[in-house]
C-alpha cells in the first residue's frame, strides 16, 4: 500500500467517524503532494456533502471526475451534490453516468430515480425504483417513494402494497406508514387509513406532516371534533418543530382563512447518502 493509500484509509476512517476536519486535513495533504489525485477530491467532496456544503462537495468531486473520467461513485455523488443544489437536470445526467459505468448500482437507480420524480418523469421514476430494487430487495426507502409515485399515478392498489412491503421490511418507517395511510384515504379505506395515520402520529408525534393526514382522514371520517383539534394542531407547527406551541388548540373551533388540503403530497424517503468510492 502506497503512502496515499494509506492516507485516504485514514481520511475514509475519519469520515465514518464523523470527524470531518480531520477527513480534510488529509486529503489536502495528499492533494499538496499531488494535485491531481482523483480519490482524494472525492474524498474532500464527500466530507463537504457531509458538512452540508454542497457547493464545495460539487467543485471537489468534479475535480475528482477529470482526474478519473471511470468512476461510477464520483458521478453519483456528483449527482447527490447537485441534487442538493436544486439543480436536478444536472445530478439526473450525473447518475445517468453512474448507472451506466456500474450496472449494479443501486443507490445510482434509487438516487436518479427520486430525481426523476421530482421532475415529475414518473413512469422513468417507477422503472429505476424497480431497478435499484431487483438489485438490492432489502432498499426499503425504495418501497416507500416507490409507492408515493405510484399513487401520484392513481395506481392506489399497487401504492398501497408497495408501502406495506416498506413497512414489513421496517416496521418503524413513519414515512411510510403516513403514505400508506394517505393512500388508503385515496382509496376510500378510511378505517385502514385512520389506523396507519394514528400509527405515524405515534411513531413521531411532533410530525405536523402526519398530524394533517390524520386529521383529513378524520373529518373524511366524520369526526369532526378530533378531526378538527388535529389540523389546528399542524397549523400551529412547523415540520419538526419541537417546542410547547406544538399542541392542539383546546377549542375546537375551525381553522379560519385556511382551505383543507385534500390530497397531501407523499412524505418520500430522503436520499441515500454520498458513499466513498
């Protein structure tokens, strides 16, 4: 093992480690030996994601890409950082490399595919779903937006099975019980639905995202009391919030000035991580 080798063994133990600082240090002193040393960019630009600075990850791992035109990771968390970014055109072409250098890449189809989703290309978003989960069954994050793309497509049925698939896999998925609920509502299964909403406000009862479906499916339901303490109580709360404002009002009266949303978009699974090459 060559001095750099051993260098970036190191730097990849820091960053598992979440220690990020020292990630950098060495990969900057391989990189002053030599500039052009494509394994250290990317491991700089995968601690930048990791920092949450997506713009230095972008700059560092295309670095990495002219130095090393072969590597399907470099371009698929090329793809992550741009992603980040916002610019989805971008990171859809970069996992479109990724893909096509590593056939089995399964974060790439998974990644590329929320993508695609979020450019509102569905039946594309559906196929590469489908493909990250032939090669790795057990993405579980996978079920789940799988099933939020296939209910935006009115295939509620199918949703609904991806979503329980999600959740015998990982039964503590809040994400997906809340989409399996929603598309249970869709689907006029109302007591199922008010049985997988209760379990995500359950699972995560600072969640306003999953206080909503519950109270939709409640005044869906005719509950109208609990239905409505429900949805004052998301719009006193911001997503996440955590603080003693997150709380029903104690009236009951109705939310003034606030139409009820009638079909809430699905809660899809974050992004896989940028991994080291």
């Amino acid at each position: 093992m060559t001095a750099n080798s051993r260098a970036l063994a190191a730097a990849l133990k820091h960053l598992e480690a979440g220690q990020l600082r020292q990630a950098e240090q060495v990969c900057r002193g391989v990189l002053q030996a030599d500039p052009a040393h494509a394994g250290a960019w990317h491991l700089l630009g995968v601690a930048a994601l990791q920092a949450g600075d997506h713009r230095a990850a972008a700059d560092c791992i295309g670095r990495a890409i002219v130095a090393d035109p072969s590597n399907a990771v470099f371009y698929g968390n090329l793809g992550t950082a741009l992603y980040s970014l916002g610019r989805l055109d971008e990171a859809i072409a970069n996992y479109r490399q990724a893909v096509e250098r590593k056939p089995d890449y399964a974060d790439g189809y998974y990644n590329l595919a929320n993508a695609l989703r979020d450019q509102g290309e569905l039946d594309e978003a559906v196929a590469n779903y489908r493909q990250a989960l032939k090669i790795r069954p057990d993405c579980t994050e996978a079920y789940n937006n799988l099933g939020g793309v296939l209910r935006r497509q009115g295939k509620l049925e199918e949703a609904i099975a991806s979503h329980q698939e999600a959740l015998r896999r990982k039964p503590d998925l809040v994400e997906a019980h809340y989409n399996l609920g929603i598309a249970q509502k869709d689907l006029g299964k109302l007591d199922d639905a008010l049985v997988s909403l209760r379990e995500a406000v359950r699972r995560k009862p600072d969640s306003a995202k999953a206080h909503a479906g519950l109270a939709i499916a409640l005044l869906l339901k005719g509950e109208f009391a609990e239905g409505l303490r429900e949805y004052e109580w998301r719009l006193q709360c911001e997503e996440g919030a955590v603080s003693a404002k997150c709380r029903p009002r104690r009236d009951g009266s109705p939310p003034k000035e606030r139409p009820l949303p009638r079909s809430p978009a699905p809660w899809p699974s974050a992004h896989h991580a940028a991994r080291p090459a």
